[in-house]
C-alpha cells in the first residue's frame, strides 16, 4: 500500500488580499529524495506558493529563484533559491536545487519523448 504525506500551501494574493488554500501530495520517490537532498516540506510548499510557475512536458515545474523569494523569508535565501519542484496532477514527482534553473527548464522540449524498443 502506496501512503502519500500531504503538503499544505497557503498563499495569499498580492493584488485581491484573497487566501487560496490547496494540497499537494508527495510521492515516494519525492519524500526519499527531499531526504537525500534535505529540501523539507517547509521548502517544497513555500517554492510552490512563490515560486514561478512553467508547464512543460505534461509537468509542472515550480522554480523558487532569488527574486521570488519572500520578503519575510530574505533573511533565509540561501534555504529557499533555486529549488525547483516538479509536479503533475497535485502530486509533488520531485525536488531539487539547480545552479541555473530556468535556463535548465526552459532548454526542455515541449512533449515527452519515450523510446520503444524493437522486439
């Protein structure tokens, strides 16, 4: 039995003042790797609540870089820049941290490309 651990991410909207409430779920493979990469949970919902938004290849790619970060998380940049969390459907696939992260993004293809093997 697959268990999901739930995010929770509240952003409130800069020009309405309204707060938007929404989850996300980690996948095993993102809890195990956010572990490894010591991005906490803490990280992964405040890239996807400021973070730059980049749909490519069937995914979302939520890009926390210097100048999305917070004013109030300022103090504590080198935590939070240049995180990228990927995302499909409300399930977090994965986090990590890129030098360069939107060059990286922007340099993928738009589809997905799977290879078939001749049998």
């Amino acid at each position: 039995m697959i268990h999901f651990k739930t995010i929770d991410v509240i952003q409130k909207d800069k020009k309405t003042g309204c707060v938007l409430k929404f989850q996300f779920e980690h996948s095993c493979h993102s809890m195990k790797r956010g572990i490894q990469r010591c991005i906490s949970n803490e990280q992964v919902s405040v890239v996807i609540a400021y973070g730059e938004l980049i749909e490519k290849q069937g995914l979302q790619y939520y890009i926390l870089g210097e100048d999305n970060i917070p004013e109030e998380l300022r103090k504590e940049k080198d935590r939070f820049r240049n995180i990228v969390v990927v995302a499909r459907e409300g399930v977090v696939i994965t986090s990590y941290r890129s030098k360069c992260p939107f060059r990286h993004i922007k340099k993928k293809s738009k589809t997905f490309y799977t290879q078939k093997l001749a049998v």
